[in-house]
C-alpha cells in the first residue's frame, strides 16, 4: 500500500521492504510476538513495567543503529527492528496505561498524538511521509520514530479494546481484523491515498497482534487458549524466520521523487 510514482522515473533500492502480502502476514506475526514477548519479560519474569521497557528501548536502539548503519535491505535485520519496535511499545503502552495510571483512554489519546507530531514533522522535513522515500538516515529516523509510536499506540489500543470495552480477545481481534478488511478494500476499490491507508493499515495490525497475543498466552478462565508467554513466543519467532526464508523478501524501490500524503 504505497504511492507509485511514474513509470518513466529510475529507481535505486530502498532499504525498507517491498509492501506486499507477505509483509502484512509477517507484521501481523511480529506485532504478536511483541505482545507474548514483552509480557514475557515484564510479567512471567516479574520485571515490571518500567525495566522490562528500559530494557526493550536499548535493544531497539541498538537495532534501529544497525539497520541505519546498514548499506543495504536485510529483511532479518529490518524484522528484528520490528520485532524491538512491537515488544517496546507493549511494555511501554502498559507502563503508561497502569503504572503511570493514565488508563487506555488517555494513552491511547496521547500515543495517538505523539504519531500524528512524528509524521507531520516527517512531512514537514521531507515534504512525505511515504515509505518509498525511506532512503536515507534523516528520513529512516523518521520512519521509526513513527513506527514505534503506531505500535505503542496499537498496545494501548488493542487492551482497551479487549479487556476495558469488554470484547475480550477473540471478538477485540474480529474488531481490528474487520477494520483491516475495510483499509483493503479502500485500496482495491478506491483511490484514497495509498500513503494514508499504508499507516491505518500499519496501526492496525498492532492492535490485532495484541489482542492475538494475549488469546494465546492469557488463561482459559480469563478467555485465552494458556500457551505461555515464552511457548508461544518460541514458536512465533520460528514462524517469522520460517515464513521470512520462504516469502519473497525484495527491497522496495526509491524513486526520490515527493509522492501524493
């Protein structure tokens, strides 16, 4: 879901990967793998909150300098920063939400703010907030920001919706797994900008990864399937590397020209 710019402009690989099917399918997985990984730490290991985050904040950041380090697109090293972006937000989103005691609410109007600040100052330094831009260390910086903003946000998003809406897991992830057939058939059927429903989508997939994440980990008295954080992180990660392996991973292209926001 992204803009395509005219077909008679040369293209340089981008370092960021193609948005194809196969990337929602691996970021769908990702996102629940930073659900049952950061309430692993957090929870299961009774870090609390606030190291477990302190603890994921480093790690992304060590992972973020690495890809911006990086010459080229390596989809295992692109999905570690992701798996570090989803597994922050998680315990970041909870340390806001019931250490800090702000509740899902107002969390989630806080993150919700702090994406929209990221991508209008992305816009406003760059003149897009396209992913077919991502092509240099400024705007990559931008591009994360951003996305750990989204995946904080779809923490705080998917537990209101599932634990205060009272929906629970199965039903909170119906909600967000509809929300993402709309955003697909805007883009089949629609010429809404691909740019705009590229971050719903992108948001989305967060809150669903949450809700899926705890159907898998939490109790069967408390409405989950109790596989174990830990369990069902193992075999999450074994999904990703397996379906990274298989899947096409290509490097999107850049055209370094300023597509339609």
């Amino acid at each position: 879901m992204t803009d395509l710019p005219a077909k008679n402009e040369d293209y340089v690989a981008s370092k960021v990967p193609a948005v194809t099917l196969g990337f929602w399918v691996i970021k769908v997985i990702a996102t629940t793998l930073g659900e049952t990984g950061g309430d692993a730490v957090s929870m299961t290991l009774n870090w609390g909150y606030a190291i477990s985050s302190a603890l994921f904040i480093a790690i992304l950041v060590i992972a973020v300098a690495a890809q911006i380090a990086a010459k080229a697109f390596h989809p295992f090293l692109y999905w570690l920063v992701i798996v570090a972006t989803t597994t922050a937000g998680t315990t970041i989103a909870d340390f806001a939400d019931r250490s800090l005691g702000i509740g899902y609410p107002g969390g989630s109007l806080i993150l919700f703010g702090l994406l929209m600040a990221s991508l209008g100052i992305w816009y406003w330094q760059a003149g897009s907030i396209s992913v077919d831009t991502v092509a240099s260390p400024r705007i990559e910086m931008f591009y994360w920001t951003a996305i750990l903003f989204s995946q904080t946000l779809g923490t705080a998003l998917g537990d209101w919706m599932a634990d205060s809406n009272g929906l629970g897991y199965e039903r909170g992830a119906l909600v967000f797994a509809g929300g993402l057939i709309v955003v697909a058939a805007a883009y089949f059927f629609t010429s809404v900008s691909r740019t705009l429903l590229f971050w719903s989508a992108f948001i989305l997939t967060r809150p669903l990864g949450a809700t899926l994440g705890d159907l898998l980990d939490k109790p069967v008295a408390n409405g989950g399937l109790a596989f174990g954080r830990f369990y069902a992180s193992a075999i999450l990660a074994a999904l990703i590397v397996g379906l990274i392996v298989v899947l096409p991973q290509r490097a999107g292209k850049h055209s370094g020209a300023v597509q339609e926001v």
